[in-house]
C-alpha cells in the first residue's frame, strides 16, 4: 500500500466506537493464533450493545454466548447467527454458502454485521463462494445508512486474505493489526526505531514485515525475547494496536496510520464475558525511545548498566576491562611529538654521480 501518511494517532478509538468520519464500511482484524483480535473484536460487539446498536452477529468459530456481553441477552436489537454446529459437505459450495447468505440478510435490517472466522467458510467452502458472499454484504451494508459496517475477524494466512485487502476489492478499508508489547519493543531495539503513536515508516514497514513473516507466533513457540503465547491478552493483558485506514480518495494521501495502545480493564465481576478494553499510551506498555538512558543500576550490581547485556542491545558498545587496559597501552604519536629531537632540518646536496632514469 505504500507508506501512508500520518494522521496524530487518534484513530482507535472512532473505530471501536463506530464514529470514524468518513464512514468505514469494512473492518478487517488481523487474528493470530499466538496473539488473537478477538479481544478486539470482543470489545467492539460490547460497546455496539451498550451502545444500543442493532448488530448480527455471524458465529463460525466461537459459540455466540462467549463473543456477547452479559448484558445482551435482555436485548432484541441483537441478533445472531449460529454456524458453530453447521456440517460442511453435504450440498455443494455455491448451494452452502447461498443458504448462510440468506440467513445473514434475513436477520439484517441495520447496524453492523461481526463475522468471527471467516477464514473457517473458505476452508469448508471455497473461497471464491466467500468472496461473494462478503462483497454482496458490502453491497448492503453500503445500501443501509451509516454507521452499518461489517467487521471481520481473519488470520493473514488465510487464502482470502490478500483478495479482501486491496482496493480492488474494496476502496475502503480500516485494517487493525495487534501485537504484544515485548515484541514492538524487541523490533524498535533491534532497528533502533522509537515508538510513537505517529509511527515513522521504516518501523511501520518493519511491522508489517513481521506481520507478513508470522515473527510473533516464531519467537512466542521459541520462547524467545520475552514473548509468550497469549491468545486471549491474559499474560500481558495489554496490547499494541497497528490501525490503518484507507479511504476511497487521494491515493497514498488518503492513508493514515497510527500506533496504539489497548489495556483489559477486569470487570467487578468473575466473568470474563464483562471484562473491557481501555485505550492507554503507548508509554505504557513499551519504551517509546531504544535509545534512552537506561535506568541506573539494572545489572544489580550497585552501578549503572554498563555493558551491551546488562543495557539489553543486541550490539557490543563497551570494552572489557583488559580491553580497557590493551586499549591504554597503545603509544599514541602525537602524544609523544617533539620529543627527543632538536628540531633543526638537516639538508643534504644530492650527489652528482646520481643519474635520472627516463
């Protein structure tokens, strides 16, 4: 997509609360299998109910009553969709997915749709069936009145991914990547990038590489860095939110990013349907600045960090203290100029046996 344009990181919370201006019809969130979006994805559906939004809820993957709040079950401008018990493979694709569209458009009438894995219809259909199942929603999404949108729960890996996300597809778009705090702050060590809610665009590149590399879920199974696996935030309870949004004009100028933060709120009851995502800043879930003075003494040893390790960089800065030692020993010429010499200039006559070769 190119480098877009930053636009001050304010954009998260327009698109959780359905208030972006212009109107987004199409919410894609990134899923992993070692840091989910359904905490996202979660958080959006809760909001709308409080809200008092007419959503469809569109349940493929995850039972209905773990996605809504409590409290939506004393409303009727929900509405649900239950695919978790659908048998896939007893009537053809085209037939399959014409039956599911039916049932999304007959429980339709406005508001958003939530569709929670998409990717799982492509495996057990086809993808192009789902395809044209998506845009014919678009079609009616963008037919509604705002604030109707459909947002989607998908894995980059998904063999539809890369057809949902151009404009070819759709012109607009907001795309909502998280990741966990150790890993943005291991890649702004490792390029010496700082964090800002207006990312400069070697980082943001530097994301989406390691969005596109599945780096995350790599070093979680390897246990390196620090990370961990941590679908549902329950380790970190926090994460670092890469949000882009596309609008159908001005190109590359029509882009805006940001870097946000996102921190669970536990709720004050033992349900974790009740719990809440709270935007934060990014101060507070990662250093903001790989270069910053360390804080004293973080080796334990009653000094300052002295040492590449002990600063946690993944390059040498420091000497050793023989090193130190090898380094003093080294005669220095301009330590040591004019010594032992009277300094007059002695010339001597060339002699004339000499002979110029030509």
């Amino acid at each position: 997509m190119g480098p877009p344009r930053n636009d001050g990181g304010a954009l998260l919370d327009g698109i959780i609360n359905n208030g972006q201006i212009p109107h987004q019809p199409l919410v894609v969130i990134n899923d992993g299998v070692t840091f989910s979006g359904l905490p996202i994805f979660k958080e959006m559906v809760r909001r709308a109910v409080n809200r008092g939004e007419e959503i469809t809820l569109v349940s493929v993957l995850h039972p209905p009553e773990t996605i809504l709040p409590s409290e939506s079950s004393s409303t009727t401008r929900t509405r649900v969709v239950d695919l978790t018990n659908d048998l896939p493979g007893f009537t053809d694709d085209e037939t399959s997915v014409k039956i599911i569209k039916d049932k999304i458009m007959s429980a339709f009438t406005s508001g958003q749709i939530f569709i929670d894995a998409l990717d799982l219809l492509a495996e057990d259909y086809s993808p192009s069936a789902v395809l044209n199942l998506v845009r014919s929603i678009l079609d009616t999404i963008r037919k509604a009145k705002a604030p109707s949108r459909v947002v989607l729960l998908l894995p980059p890996s998904s063999a539809i991914y890369p057809y949902l996300i151009p404009p070819t597809f759709s012109p607009t778009i907001t795309l909502i990547t998280p990741h966990p705090p150790p890993l943005v702050d291991h890649l702004s060590k490792l390029y010496l990038s700082p964090v800002s809610s207006s990312p400069i665009p070697n980082f943001w590149m530097v994301l989406e590489n390691a969005t596109k590399r599945n780096l995350g879920a790599e070093l979680a199974y390897r246990g390196e860095e620090g990370i961990e696996v941590d679908p549902l935030w329950s380790t970190y309870t926090a994460g670092v939110v890469q949000v882009l949004v596309r609008k159908a004009v001005g190109g590359t100028k029509g882009i805006s990013r940001s870097l946000e933060g996102l921190k669970i709120v536990p709720s004050s009851s033992s349900s974790a349907r009740d719990e809440r995502l709270s935007l934060v800043d990014l101060g507070e879930l990662v250093k903001l600045d790989p270069l910053a003075t360390p804080i004293p003494d973080t080796s334990g040893t009653g000094r300052p960090a002295q040492t590449h390790a002990e600063l946690d960089l993944p390059f040498n800065l420091s000497l050793t203290e023989s090193q130190r030692r090898q380094r003093g020993a080294v005669p220095l010429p301009y330590a040591h100029e004019g010594e032992g010499a009277s300094g007059d200039l002695i010339w001597e006559d060339e002699e004339e046996t000499d002979d110029e070769e030509i």
